[in-house]
C-alpha cells in the first residue's frame, strides 16, 4: 500500500481548506489536499456572490473556487479529487487514506465542512441556486422587493427570515408544528416583525418553477389539505450537518458532531488543525471560512517549526 509523507495534510477543499493551502505552500510546506470526489464545497452550488470582498460586480461560485484551487495549485499545492475513507491519528506522521492509499502527514488540517441539511423534495436540486439557498445572508439581497418563503422553526429560521425581511417585500415561515423551537426572543423579534407572516403545522412537499422558483406546494399535517403558495425564493433552515463521520473517534467533537477547538484552530490532537464550518456552526460565511483556513495553516507552520511532532 502506497504511503506518501507531507508536511501538510488538508482535508476538504472549500474555501478553508483552499486558503489553508495556499498559506501552507507559499510557505514551502509539501501540501496535500484531499479534496472529495464532490470538491469546492458549498460555493459549488451557488449561483452569484456577492458578499466577499474584491468582486464588486459578484462572482459565481464555481468560478470563485476554481480561481482558489488554481492559485493554490500555482504555489505547488497537490490536489487529489476522491474522499478520505479513514484517518488515524494516534502517531505522528498521521495517516490518510484514500481509497488503497495512505498518505502521511506531519500535520492535518480538517476543512471538511457542513452541508444543510435538505428538504428531498422534488424541484429543491433543480432548482439550488435559483431561488432555493440555504443562506439568506449570502443570497437575500438578491430577492429585494420579492416574496421569500424559510423553511424551519428553530433560532436558525428565525434568524433567515428576519434577514431576508430587510429586502424581501413579505416573507413567510413554514412550520411542520404548530409552535416554533426558536428561543423566546427570536420568536419576538419574529413575531413582532410586520413581513413574517406563519404558516403552522405543514410541511412544503414540492419546490415549483421551471428555470427559477415560482412558488411551493405545502400540506398541511393535521387537515391534509394541500395548496400552492407564489414566492420568488425559498430558504431552507432545518440544521446543518459537519462532514465529521471518518473522524469519529479520532478527534474531539462536540455533541452535534463539529470538531472542538482547543486553541485558535488547534483539536484536542496535538498536530491537528481545523479550519471552516466543521467547527464553525455560528457564521458560516466565505468570509470566515477563508480566515480560519488562514489561521490553521499558520498555526500548522507554527507548530512544523517548533518540532513539535517529534
């Protein structure tokens, strides 16, 4: 079995692992990312950004990640396009393995990621990007004067639908129960807030539109009555879910299974950095994501110089 040494191991090739990358190997550390078979990230599925800083005009998101990949690739980053099947890091160098192979590294750098979690319901794939999204803060400006439907009850809905109620002409939340989980001042500020209108105890069975979102088809639990509803965008917010499964019992995670930071970007491992929204379940944004991959690449060399592997 193939064993390959780097000085640096990244796991996860979003916007974290890619800056990691590129401080990694700017800094003449032989770099590694293991990208996925699915790379990129998040951004793979958006449509225009227009929220990170230097594109003023926006820029979609595979072309944002494809300029990050070639600017890591420029400064010597290796790259390979499969998944990571099982990592172990009870020695230094740890190991990867991907497929039949194992690949060493003096320290690992997990930007894995999480992905939202999804409605599976007809039209939601098609339709990501083009009305569908998972983030009002990257994509409600985009709806300015439109009508926005949020999918969810919790603090994470909430928070969507009162973002997406600064630019959206009305905005309205669908509930599966008959009362939100949200805390109680989130249900406030909802409540309170004149373009959030509810509708309780439903469930949306199918996103509409052809080219973009037209509307959605919901039933209601308790009477099943169906009806379609007009919007222009729907934003799902039931959760999010870390890309942590290889990791478990390897690195300490929290009870929702986001790795725990120790220090700055350090695990519970010594050698073991994570950057991005596999820890961060707060911001979720480029942004971050491409400061902490920043941060763990310069805490890795750090911690390279030091000799602190042994």
């Amino acid at each position: 079995m193939e064993s390959k040494l780097y000085d640096i191991v990244i796991l996860g090739s979003g916007p974290a692992g890619l800056t990691a990358a590129l401080y990694a190997s700017r800094s003449e550390r032989k770099t590694l990312i293991v990208a996925g078979i699915k790379y990129g990230g998040q951004l793979m599925l958006t449509t225009e950004v227009e929220n990170y800083p230097g594109f003023p005009q926006g820029i979609l998101g595979p072309e944002l990640m494809e300029k990050m990949i070639e600017q890591a690739k420029r400064f010597g980053t290796e790259i390979i396009n499969d998944d990571a099947t099982s990592v172990n890091f009870e020695k230094n160098p740890f190991e990867v393995s991907v497929s039949e192979k194992i690949y060493r590294g003096r320290s690992v750098i997990i930007a894995t990621g999480a992905v939202p979690k999804l409605l599976s319901v007809p039209g939601e794939e098609k339709l990501m990007g083009r009305g569908v999204s998972t983030c009002a803060p990257c994509d409600a400006p985009l709806f300015k004067n439109k009508v926005g439907l949020v999918v969810g009850g919790g603090d994470s809905a909430m928070e969507e639908a009162l973002y997406l109620s600064k630019f959206a002409e009305k905005v309205t939340v669908v509930h599966r129960r008959d009362k939100l989980k949200a805390s109680k001042i989130m249900q406030q500020r909802a409540f309170a807030n004149k373009k959030i209108s509810f509708i309780w105890d439903s469930i949306v069975e199918e996103i509409l539109g052809d080219q973009k979102v037209t509307g959605v088809k919901i039933n209601n639990l308790k009477t099943e009555k169906e009806e379609k509803i007009s919007c222009d965008a729907v934003f799902i917010a039931i959760g999010h879910l870390p890309n942590t499964e290889i990791l478990k019992g390897h690195i300490e995670l929290d009870k929702k299974g986001y790795v725990v930071v120790k220090n700055h970007t350090q695990t519970n491992v010594l050698g073991v950095f994570v950057a991005g929204d596999v820890h961060d379940h707060v911001y979720r944004q480029v942004a971050t994501a491409v400061g902490f991959g920043c941060m763990a690449a310069m805490d890795a060399e750090k911690y390279l110089e030091e000799g602190d592997n042994g």
